[in-house]
C-alpha cells in the first residue's frame, strides 16, 4: 500500500487529588508503510513528551522527599524519543489466526550525544532540555494474541503481553507515565490498575498511596479467553488473568533507613512464584460499530502474604473483587 505520514499531539491528565494531578503532553510524527496486506511498520523519528506534575499536596511532597523511588520518577521531565512498531495480522480466513505487536523505543540518546559534542560526559544525571531534566531509556514490548475458533459462535483467545525498560545515563529511573503496571479493564481483570506489584510488594492499606510505587521495569501478563455468542448482539465470556510487574532491581523504601523493599526485584528462580492470578465473567454487546464490555472480575491469588495459607490467598472474598465497564475487547 501507499505510505503514510502522521501527525499527532494528545495530552493525558492523571488526577489523584489527594496526592497530584499531572499532565502528559505529547507530539509525534510518524511513517507508516507496508510491503505485504498483513505486516506493517511504523517508524517514529521523533516523539517528544512532557511530564509534568501540575500541583502537588503537602503530603504527597513528604511522601517523595522521603523516598528515592518516588524521587527519580515523579517529576517534570522531558521524554525525547525515537520509536519502531511492527504489526502482522495473520489471514483472517486462518482456523486459528494470530496478531502480533512488537515496539522498541529509546529515549535520549541522541541529545546526550549533543552534549557530549560540547565536552558532558555520557553518565552525568544533569543534562537538561528546556531547563527541565530528559529521561534516557530503551524500552521494548511485545504483545501476541491468539483465536481458536471452536464453533461458528464461540472462540478461545490467548493473549500474552511482556516488556521490559531499562533507564541509564541521564536518568535512573524511567518516569512514571513509561513504566509498566497491571491491573484493570484490560490486564488482570480482578484486581484495579496499580494494585498488583512490583513482585511481592503488598499494598500498604491504611497509607492509601501504595499506587505510587506499584509500576515496573519488566511486565508479563497472561490471558485466556472464551468468548461466545448468547442472542442477538449479546455476546459471555469466561476469562483466567494472570501477571506482574517488577523492578530491575530491588526497590529502597525509605532514604533515611534505605530500606530494601524485599522481592521487588525481577529473578528467574522466583517471578513464576509471583504472578497475581484472577478469574471472572462477562458480557459483551456488539453494536456493529463499536462493542460495549461489562467484566466482573474476582481475584484468586495475590503474590503477597495475606495472612492465609494456600493457593487461594484472598483473606475475603469482597477483598478480590472488580467491576469494569469498558469499549472494545481487551485483546
């Protein structure tokens, strides 16, 4: 087909109005080509985003002062990148057709370079753009989703999503509108965004700010899927969640203690040990040009201790539970 060129500028605004409100502004351009009907590529050359935290409250200043996690991720910043996306589509007249999404994006490199053309050394954390710090990372995800069609109304879906960032350079940490969390209408359906992770990490209840550090550098996520048709437009499903996120190593809790937030880290001996798990049901109601989705999801196993024993570690059953009321499938 013929290539395209697109320009977009968006911003996303993220409000806890206990803690802060920040906003992402953002502007890209992009050439998009295919060689063949089902792959295409996406070349981003240049992306630019900028976090910025709009207000803060006084206990969430105390929050962060206190604590180098919090410190290196939330702050204003300038995110110059470059990104590429690659998408094939199986035929859809395939008895089991599959999609596949894979992106690798880096981000500040090419403005460290500039500065080290006028004598910065590459590790230095005090280069800015704009008078605001930029973030460098890379950062690669991949997401693969797979339909079994069972009969002329049902289907089983697979889906598997992984990424993993790594900052350096200017940054020590990626910023926190970059880094990877689970939980929600589209990942693990159970549990509400940011409640699972960084591995064993377990919420602190009474706090009410545990979301804050509940992002990663490395993601996996599972889910399978059945869907069929009911009546008319109305379509069940029965899904199996499960995943996590981690650091690259572990987190510190504390500056003034510099206390080791244990199991945080991702490990190969320990992160199939850590994978939150959760089931649950819902409807779909196809309306041709868009489909509404209701999923109740009910939580089976946290990688946290809870306090009970067993693989079903949910100390209550209302403690597990999530209603999500979205548009379109989660995969």
């Amino acid at each position: 087909s013929t290539p395209s060129t697109l320009a977009k500028m968006s911003r996303n605004t993220l409000n806890r109005p206990s803690y802060f409100k920040m906003v992402n502004f953002s502007g890209e351009w992009t050439y998009r080509w295919q060689k063949a009907q089902n792959r295409r590529h996406e070349l981003s050359p240049l992306t630019i985003t900028y976090q910025h935290l709009v207000h803060t409250t006084h206990g969430f200043d105390s929050i962060v002062s206190s604590n180098p996690y919090l410190t290196a991720t939330m702050h204003d910043v300038f995110i110059p990148k470059m990104r590429y996306t690659y998408y094939y589509v199986s035929p859809s007249s395939l008895h089991s057709p599959v999609t596949w999404e894979t992106t690798v994006s880096e981000a500040g490199n090419l403005s460290s370079l500039a500065y080290m053309a006028f004598g910065k050394k590459w590790n230095t954390e005090d280069k800015e753009m704009f008078n605001n710090p930029y973030s460098q990372f890379v950062k690669v995800e991949t997401d693969f989703t797979k339909h079994w069609r069972l009969s002329s109304t049902s289907q089983l879906v697979g889906h598997l999503n992984a990424g993993v960032i790594y900052a350096y350079g200017n940054s020590s940490k990626a910023p926190f509108s970059e880094m990877f969390y689970v939980g929600g209408a589209n990942s693990i359906r159970a549990f509400t965004v940011r409640s699972i992770g960084p591995g064993n990490f377990k919420p602190m209840e009474e706090a009410g700010f545990s979301y804050l550090f509940q992002n990663g550098d490395v993601k996996l996520l599972g889910n399978l899927e059945y869907r069929t048709r009911l009546f008319s437009g109305l379509y069940g499903a029965i899904f199996l969640d499960g995943g996590n996120v981690w650091s690259m190593k572990e987190n510190y809790g504390d500056a003034d203690t510099d206390a080791v937030m244990d199991g945080t880290g991702f490990k190969f001996d320990r992160f199939y040990r850590q994978m939150a798990l959760g089931t649950g049901i819902g409807l779909r109601y196809d309306l041709d040009f868009l489909v509404l989705r209701l999923d109740w999801g009910i939580g089976l196993h946290v990688p946290y201790d809870t306090g009970k024993s067993g693989f079903y570690n949910i100390r209550r059953f209302g403690d597990g539970q999530a209603l999500h009321i979205a548009v379109g499938y989660p995969f």
